[in-house]
C-alpha cells in the first residue's frame, strides 16, 4: 500500500508524526499491515473510546497509548523520520 498516512488538517504535530510512523511501517510490513497493525490499533483505538465515553474511565487511568508495540513503533519510527 506504500507510505501515506491520513490525517485531519488540524492534527498536532506529535499525531502527525506517530501516523508517520505507521506509514513506515506499512512500507515495512506490507500486506501483513493490516493483520499486525492496522485492524489491531483501530480495535484498541475504540475500545479506549469506549471506556472513556461508557464506562466514564478517565484517560490517565488506561495504559498509555503507546504501551502495546505496534503503537509506541510508530511513534519512535515517526520521531527518528520525521
């Protein structure tokens, strides 16, 4: 699928990078993108949107966001490239 990454124009610069980071990977993995990271990091992603807004869990209360691999990579790739 290549390196690109979509993002709103109003992003922060640290979101920009990390989805950097994850085009990177895309490069990196190829069509095992979507299996080890892609469909992973969306479910996670959700799931915390889910524990903030129905179970009213407080972001600092769930692990970091870049406590599991596939999402602190990103970040390190997109901080090293970008």
């Amino acid at each position: 699928m290549g390196g690109f990454c979509v993002v709103d124009k109003y992003a922060s610069l640290s979101l920009q990078r990390h989805e950097a980071g994850h085009s990177l990977q895309n490069i990196l993995l190829g069509p095992l993108m979507p299996f080890l990271v892609a469909i992973p990091s969306a479910v996670r992603y959700w799931y915390r949107e889910y524990q903030v807004k129905k179970k009213k869990k407080l972001r600092g209360e769930l692990p970091p966001y870049e406590s599991i691999w596939f999402e602190g990579w990103a970040t390190r790739l997109g901080n090293k490239y970008f």
